[in-house]
C-alpha cells in the first residue's frame, strides 16, 4: 500500500488557500508559491545533498546510499560518492533549496516538477535537466461514488485532489482519455495529501456534494475496502465508494524523476553519472532480494524495510511487511532500459518529449507558469560501458508481449453488459459503417484510431477491447415469420402496433436478452426459410470478422507511423445482435446506429497480465 507524500508540505500552508473550488486557470503562479529566493552556486566540497520523498522508488535510494548518509561499502560509497540524503516532501522547500544551491537536484513526478518549469528554467543556472526516470506509480487512484461508472461520468462533477500534488498530471490525463477538460469539472483543492481534515480522503467523507478523490492506497482501502472492492458503509468505508481509475491499470501517468541543475551538471557530469548509475545498480539489487523475499525470504530485503521505516519513521510506515514491502510494491522500477527508452526511444509516446509537452501545457493552463521554459534532456551517456552497459546486469531491453492472449479474449468474450463489462470498463466509444462494409479505411477512424493508441500506451495494463456488434432486423424478421408458422408466436393489432405471445406468454420483441434466450434454446427452430438461429450466428460471425478487420487496421497503422505498440493489449470480439442500441430498428436510420463497432478500455484481471522486471 503506497504512501505517496508530496508535495506541498505543512510548512507552506500559509502560502496557500487551503480550499478552493474552480475550474482550470485558478491556480497560483509558482513564484508566488516559492516566494523571493535568490539564486547560488552549489558548493562543490562536502556532501552531496539529494532529496527524497515518501515513495517506493526512493527505497532503491536508500539501498545504494546504505542509509541517509553514505555507508561505507555501499553502492555510492563504492563509485566514490559522498551523499546525504534530505526529506523532500515539502516540495516548495525542495524548489527554494534548489534555486539556492543548497541541493543541485530536484525530486518529485514530472507533472510536480513541470508546474514549476517556468521559474526553475528561466535562468540558465538553474535550468532544470531530467537526469532519470526511476519509477512508474501503481499505488495512485481515483476514488468515485455509485453514480459514476466510467470516467465520461465525470462531466460537471466536483473532484478534490491536493494542489500541486502528483494527482493532477494523473487527473488531466484521465479528463483527456474521456475527450473533457478542466473547464467541464469542478475542482476543490486539499491543501494535504494524507491525514488530517485537509486531505482528499477526509473531504469526500465530509461532503457527499463531491463526486470523486484522488488518493494514495492507504486512504483508498479506507474508503471502498480495496482496490475491487465497493464501500458497504461499514468499517469506516464510503458506501457505494469504488476505485474509477488506478495507476495499477493508468501505468505510465506518474513519472518519478531526478532533475539536476544544468549549471551543476555541466561542471561535474561523471558525479551525476555516478549517481543515476549507482541508482539503477540499486534497482537491480533491490528487485532481486524482493523476489527472494516474496520466495521464501530474504534477511537483507528485511534489512531494506527496517531501513525504510528508520528514515521515514513509525508513523509513516508502521510495519515492515505491510506497510514499507506495500510501500516497494506499489511502484514499478524502470530500470536501465526504461530510461534508454524514456530518453533516446523515437515516437515513444510516454518518453521524454510527450511528458515535457504534456507537462509544461498544464502548467500554463493551470496558471502555474504564464509561459513554456523547456527542461533539458538528460546528458547522461547510457552507453557508457564503465557506467552502465558494462556495470549493469539487466540491460537488455526484453521484448514481450505484455498480456496472455487466450487469459484476455476468454475474459472480453465472456464479458456482457450483464455480467460485469460496465464495472471493469474506464471509457467506451464507438464507430459506425455501413451495411456489408468490411473495409475500415484510416483516413476515415484516423481521430478514433489514434485515440485507442493513446489510451493503450497510457493504460499500459489495461486492455482495449474492440467488440463488433450488429443490427437485429434480420434475426427479428426469421424469429416472427418462423414462430408465426410454426404456431408458437401469437401475432395480434395492426400493422405497426402488433403485439406478440410466445406459447400463451407475452413476448417483447425489445427485450433482446430473452429473445437470445428463446432462438438459443431452439424454440424458433424447424423452418428451412426462416431461421433466427442461423441469422444470428451469421450476424455474429459477421460482428467478429468486423472487430478483427478494425485491429488489423489500427496494428497497421500503429506500425506505419513506427509507433511502438503491443499488439497482445488490443483484442477483438464478436457481440453479434446482444446489445443494440435500437432492439428493435423501424427505419434504416435506427438499424445504422447498431452497426458499429465500440471501443472499450478494460480492467483486466493480474492474472491476464505477465510480469516483468521493469517497465519501459
């Protein structure tokens, strides 16, 4: 269970309004959060000073500097660095400490730290270069009440997350996956992540007026009892409270990063590559005893949670085994190739150059920054042998598909909008085509087609489903003619207003779930010329070469624009007549909207998804 601190910290509260509610542009400028700081050279004797937060990727930190100050025999000691490690969760204090010189790094998410983009790389000292990637977030989530289902829902909801906390990259991402903005929601800002009457947790328990929260694992147990679980109202959880949206499935929103100061980089470029190379040593050691632990036990990884709760102290990290092994787990390390890939990788759609666009967008559009001053890319040669080809172990970069194929389909395929499809679905949306079309041209579902690839790279364990359906004209018009001749459908009124029994019961030619029932059962079977059994097989044999014609498209459009993709992540579907829009179509115009093909973007369960030692 993550416990993700950030950020803002008590020291500033008095800089701050402690709530507020609005929609985009009604932030504060970040000078105004950091106030008059005069900028300073870092000192070039005595320790290194680095800054930590509360996260899981800061425990691989610790490991190679052995504690907060180098041990000797440590990963760091042994490159030769002298490194004192300080708290920074108060990330204000963090910017002041960096624009001074006290600290030559900054750490916090990508987001946290391009809302202060305009003032720390306005002056070319201080000039911020992202020098690593150390972690993705799986313990970050957004908590909903009942009446929200996927995240179209969230159009004119209030939602409270902190201010300038790593909830509002996530929260902008999640408003563009369902095509919404900052100006459809209503914001309040919480002026604390966790703990207190000020945290998002607190807020939404208060106020049944908000919709949705933005918290860390522990405060998400608290509220819905687990990640898929939903509030009874008991043991303190919210009723009807269920997890919308978590990083374990929206992988690749919250970045951890390092940045350091341009000015010191370029004056002492190998102890920055010491650094960055010491740490993904550390990332190696630490997911090799994690492993050995979760196995049969590891006293050193034992050691690594018993240093974890020393730094961060017993109220933050109470027990070893729940609360620091939670802390590791909920993060998933990058490692050596994640950061080849983040920084070098052309087209990666989660790499460098998406993050700072994306990034120093928010800042402007949130009022953090009046205009985009762009970070600098890392200036570590990662093809250094001595630092890391040759040094690490894990280096290759290991191709695989990241689901189980047949775990994935059976899952889509058993799925119906009855049988739990809603609850695991993040957004849904649909094309059109029409009558006997088989080709799905890109020109045409370029928009939609670029949407799935976005939504895939982002949601890196969730799956897109592609489910073709068709229109039930054809299958009612057998069912009628052959029940009627056969004597089983009772037909009465006129032209345009019959009524129908089947065998002395009422019949409702709209209820499709029945009639499926009815057709599969064989009560229309027996008549040559009409039968539904075999129109709505044909329909969703149809329905199904159509989902597969739609991923076959889009894979290759994915391949023509050389955009990296998994092609396990997409799976196609036949849904046939289940679920139409119209049950029963009375013009041409009605029966089109059933002949689409939807889109939707899945929870999967863990089991569907294989592991691997780090994401990239």
């Amino acid at each position: 269970m993550a416990r993700r601190f950030g950020t803002i910290g008590l020291a500033c509260v008095t800089l701050l309004i402690t709530l507020l509610t609005a929609g985009a542009g009604a932030e504060q400028n970040y000078r105004d959060l950091v106030g008059a700081v005069k900028i300073g050279a870092v000192a070039d004797k005595g320790a290194l000073n680095v800054p930590y937060i509360t996260w899981g990727g800061d425990m691989a930190t610790f490991y190679a500097n052995g504690g907060t100050g180098t041990r000797k025999g440590s990963i760091f000691d042994q490159k030769g660095l002298n490194v004192q490690l300080s708290p920074g969760d108060n990330f204000v204090q963090q910017v002041r400490d960096y624009m001074s010189g006290k600290s030559p790094f900054l750490r916090g998410t990508f987001h946290m730290i391009g809302l202060a983009s305009e003032l720390i790389n306005a002056d070319k000292r201080t000039q911020g270069m992202v020098v690593l990637q150390m972690t993705w977030s799986a313990g970050d989530h957004m908590v909903s009440r009942s009446g929200i289902r996927t995240t179209q829902d969230l159009k004119g909801k209030t939602i409270v997350l902190q201010r300038g906390g790593p909830h509002v990259g996530m929260l902008d991402d999640i408003l563009k996956t369902a095509k919404l903005d900052w100006k459809d929601i209503k914001v309040i800002w919480a002026g604390d992540l966790t703990g207190g009457a000020n945290s998002p947790a607190a807020i939404f328990r208060k106020n049944p007026q908000v919709d949705a929260c933005f918290v860390i694992s522990p405060d998400m147990i608290g509220l819905t009892g687990g990640l898929t679980d939903t509030g009874s109202g008991a043991e303190g959880t919210v009723k009807g409270a269920r997890v919308l949206v978590s990083t374990a499935d929206l992988s690749r929103s919250i970045a951890d990063v390092y940045v350091c100061r341009k000015d010191y980089f370029d004056a002492h470029p190998d102890i920055v590559t010491k650094f960055v190379s010491g740490y993904l040593k550390a990332c190696e050691e630490v997911l090799d005893l994690k492993k050995a632990y979760e196995a049969k036990g590891s006293a050193d990884y034992m050691k690594l949670l018993k240093l974890t709760q020393d730094i961060y102290g017993k109220d933050v990290i109470p027990t070893l085994e729940e609360d620091a092994h939670g802390l590791l787990s909920d993060c998933t390390f990058v490692g050596y190739p994640g950061n080849v890939a983040f920084f070098t990788q052309p087209n990666n759609l989660h790499g460098f150059d998406a993050f700072q666009k994306n990034t120093l967008d928010l800042a402007v559009q949130l009022g953090y920054a009046k205009s985009r001053q762009l970070f600098l890319k890392s200036g570590v040669n990662f093809s250094s042998a001595d630092a890391f080809t040759g040094y690490l172990k894990k280096t290759k970069a290991v191709k695989q598909e990241r689901f189980r194929g047949e775990a994935v389909k059976k899952e889509i395929e058993l799925l119906g909008s009855d049988t739990g499809l809603d609850d695991r679905t993040i957004v849904s949306f649909t094309i059109n085509f029409e009558p006997n079309q088989m080709d799905f041209n890109v020109k045409k579902y370029k928009a939609e087609y670029d949407r799935v690839i976005q939504m895939a790279d982002k949601y890196g364990n969730a799956v897109v489903a592609i489910r073709g359906h068709s229109d039930p004209s054809k299958t009612l018009l057998d069912l009628v003619r052959a029940g009627v001749e056969k004597g089983t459908l009772q037909r009465s009124g006129s032209s345009g207003s019959y009524s129908y029994s089947f065998k002395g019961k009422a019949l409702d030619l709209s209820d499709t779930a029945k009639l499926v029932k009815l057709i599969e059962s064989g009560g229309f079977d027996g008549v040559a010329e009409n039968n539904p059994r075999e129109t709505m097989q044909a329909a969703l044999n149809l329905s199904k070469k159509r989902a597969d014609a739609v991923r076959k498209s889009i894979l290759a459009y994915a391949k023509s624009k050389k955009l990296p993709f998994d092609v396990s992540q997409i799976q196609s579907a036949g849904v046939g007549i289940s679920e139409p829009f119209i049950a029963k179509p009375s013009s041409m115009d009605e029966a089109k909207k059933n002949m689409r093909v939807e889109f939707r973007l899945l929870k999967v369960n863990a089991e569907a998804v294989k592991k691997s030692d780090f994401d990239f």
